[in-house]
C-alpha cells in the first residue's frame, strides 16, 4: 500500500517536472504569486494530515479502551455468578470461560471464513450466558438475581460497542481529499522546479513523505491490518484468572 502510493506520487512529480522542463521562464511576478499557492497548499496537506492522524489516534485508543471495558465486564460477572445458586453457577463460569477465549480470537481474527466462524460461536454463547441466568432470576427474583442479570447485560452490551469500535474506520471522504492534496502538492512542487538536475530530491523527498504518513494513518485505523494492531492485555488476564 506505502509503496503503491509513493509509486504514485513519485511518478506524478516526476511528469510534472520532464513537462516543464526546459521550458521559457515563467512571468516573475506570476513565479512569486505560485510561491504563495504551494505554501498554501502544502500547509493545507499539514493540517488534513495532522487530523487524519488524530481521527485514526482517537479510534485507536477507543477500540483499547473498549477491551478493557469489555473484559472488566466479564470478570465482574464470572464474580456475580456467586450470587447464583451452585448449579447455574457452575455453568455461568464455565459459559464464560468459553466467551472470553472467544472474544480474544475475535481480536486475533483475520479472514472473513475465520470471522464468520467467530461470530456464530459469540452469538450462540451470547444466548447460552443470557438463557444460563434466566431460570434463577425467575426462580428467586431478588436484588442479588438481578445484579448477576445486569453484570450480563453489560457483558452482552460491551460485546456491541466493540464491534461498533471496529466498524468505525475514517470515512472514505477524507481519504480522498487527502490522496487530492497529496497529489496536487506534488504536481504544484514539480511545476515550480526550474531543472530537473536540481530537483531530484524533490522527486523522492515528499512523496516518500506523504507516503510513510498516509501508510501510518491506514495502518492505525485498519484493526486486522498492518503492524499497529490492538491486543487482549485485559481479556488474557481475565482468561487466565478464570483458570
């Protein structure tokens, strides 16, 4: 992907500049005026990078906080499950043990065949932990019933807001005006360069640039791709509590 798009927008800088190549000297005033729109432009790119970074940050650190949300949720109801009679406790733990391992291979999950796979199995121990707890509720509704009963509906619903998490990705608009800006402040570079023997740099430094900032923008907000992935720090520490 980085290199897709350095490719991109090297070959752009570098048409621009075998274009105007050779050509006679712009009006001076004309020359001083461009001056003005490239520094525009570039600060302009500055800052729609500088807030896509902060967009993918702010995603980022929602999906880590909503991990820790989510096994907090967890071992508090694996706790609950005291309140329940011996029996339906047992199974409430045991339930449990087995949503957590699979709530961190949601978070390990790469393909779409192992994700589909993940979900069905969340969705069938969802209705499993939520039917686990019914029959004593109903059995003896009493203040203590109805902790366990809300400890699993925040569980069930923490499950939601991670998912929510992971579907919020920075939108494609934004994606687009930056690739725009890129492109045109390298075009605008190219086309104010005089020679093409003095500005060879020019044609590798600001696309390799762009490029390593767009590369790290994709790579935070994507949550399977790439190195900057979140990890189960919490969800592994609940895991192995439970064991």
């Amino acid at each position: 992907m980085g290199a897709l798009c350095f490719l991109f927008l090297w070959g752009a800088t570098y048409l621009t500049v075998r274009y105007v190549h050779g050509r006679s000297p712009r009006n001076p005033e004309a020359k001083e005026d461009f001056k003005i729109l490239v520094a525009a432009v570039l600060t302009l790119l500055g800052l729609i990078i500088g807030f896509t970074f902060s967009m993918a940050i702010s995603r980022y650190d929602q999906r880590k906080n909503l991990e820790e949300a989510e096994a907090n949720a967890i071992g508090t109801e694996y706790v609950r499950a005291d309140l329940l009679p011996a029996a339906d406790a047992a199974r409430v733990r045991q339930l449990l043990k087995d949503y957590t391992a699979q709530r961190i291979l949601f978070y390990q999950g790469h393909s779409a065949s192992e994700l589909q796979q993940i979900a069905a199995g969340r969705a069938a121990l969802q209705q499993q932990l939520w039917q686990a707890v019914l029959p004593a509720t109903g059995a003896q509704p009493t203040a203590l019933t109805a902790l366990v009963v809300s400890g699993m509906n925040d569980v069930l619903d923490s499950q939601g807001d991670t998912q929510a998490a992971w579907l919020n990705r920075i939108p494609l608009e934004a994606w687009s005006l930056l690739v725009l800006l890129a492109l045109l402040s390298n075009i605008m570079i190219a086309y104010s360069a005089r020679a093409l023997h003095k500005t060879n740099w020019l044609l590798v430094t600001l696309p390799l640039v762009v490029s390593v900032s767009l590369m790290l923008i994709a790579d935070i907000d994507s949550p399977r791709g790439g190195l900057i992935r979140v990890s189960t720090p919490n969800l592994s520490s609940v895991a192995a509590g439970m064991h």
